[in-house]
C-alpha cells in the first residue's frame, strides 16, 4: 500500500458556446496536462449534440471524465459521465435516478461542511469547495484541511486561479484544483494551466 494520496489533478471548466478558439485551447490542454475532468457549463440551449459531440468525444478519448453542469438530462442525452450539480439532495437523487449508479455526481458545497458531509454519505463521487469571488481564503484553506483528515471522498479546490493558493491547497490535501471557467479568457491560458499542473503535480502527501 502506497505511502502517499495519489497526486492532485486539474479539473478544467469550459463554458459553451464553444469558439474555434476553445476548442483549440482545449484540445491543447487535454495533452499537455491531462486533466482528471472537464466540467461544460452553459445554458441548456448551447448544451447540444451538434455542439458538443466533437467537444465530448475529444475529452473522453483523452481519458479525462466529462461532466455537464446542472442539465442532468442533457447529461445523459449526450452520453457525459455525469453532472456537477448544487447541494440540493431533490437534484442528486434525480442525478442518481437518471444516470446511474456508475455516473460521476459531484456536488458544489460552497463552505458549508454539513452539506459536504451529508453528500459524502449520499454517495457522492466529490464534493467542491469554494467561497464566492473575494472570500476568504483562510476558511477554504481550513476547510480543506479539515476533510482531507477525516474524510476518503475527493475534495475539489473550486475557482483557484492562483498557482501559489493552487500549491497550498494541494499540500492540505485537495484531490481537483479547478480554475476558474474565466482562466480561458487569457492569452497565456496555455501557459498558466501548464504551470498551475506541473506545481501541484510535484506535491507528495502522505496518505
């Protein structure tokens, strides 16, 4: 039995309408960072076959899991692995209902450790963690820190567009740190997931 967590991973977020910009930078990315998962975000009427079959096709052949936000049927019309959704336990039994027992249901916990832990118990296959924009950085730090001691469901690191907040978050135990879907506005994207993966990636934590 190894000695250490296995190594933290990017979890990417795309927001549809996909440009040909996108694609390309995310077509990038799936090779040169591998990451875990990509979350696509979008209103429900972007969310289409004709728009994402190409886009999905390409993140599963990488060998990242691909999740849609919110739209479970969607989710399963396009043949996703599963959804991210809020903490509403109504919303995760119909993710469970619809899409399986096998499906990857993550629940965004803002937080709030209660609903963590009561999503934790339902099954769920993570649980994200992070304040809205300007939030204090010192309680997800602890929050963090508090699950990876106690609990065995991975734990994401939600909007984390600091590489050295991105570090500090792995040493306390994150699985996923996920930039901000915003991260793919800049020019220097590219570069910035790269760097924020090669520095997380060369953290060792004992299990």
């Amino acid at each position: 039995m190894s000695k250490f967590k296995p190594r933290c991973r990017l979890y990417l977020q795309v927001a549809a309408p996909f440009t040909a910009k996108l694609e390309s930078q995310l077509s990038q990315a799936l090779s040169d960072v591998s990451p875990a998962c990509v979350l696509i975000c979008g209103a429900a009427e972007d969310l289409t076959p004709a728009a994402l079959d190409g886009p999905i096709d390409r993140i599963q052949a990488a060998g990242a899991a691909c999740l849609i936000e919110n739209e479970i049927e969607t989710a399963a019309d396009l043949g996703a692995d599963g959804v991210h959704i809020a903490a509403d336990q109504i919303l995760y039994a119909e993710a469970r209902k619809v899409l399986g027992e096998s499906a990857n249901i993550g629940v965004g916990c803002g937080l709030v450790r209660h609903d963590a832990m009561a999503f934790a118990e339902s099954g769920a296959d993570y649980v994200a963690f992070g304040g809205p924009e300007g939030s204090d950085f010192e309680a997800l730090s602890d929050t963090i820190a508090w699950w990876s001691e106690i609990f065995v469901v991975p734990s994401v690191a939600w909007d984390i567009a600091d590489i050295a907040a991105a570090e500090h978050l792995t040493e306390l135990g994150a699985d996923f740190i996920a930039p901000p879907r915003t991260i793919w506005d800049s020019d220097a994207a590219l570069d910035r997931l790269r760097d924020m993966d090669r520095a997380i990636g060369s953290i060792r934590r004992h299990a």
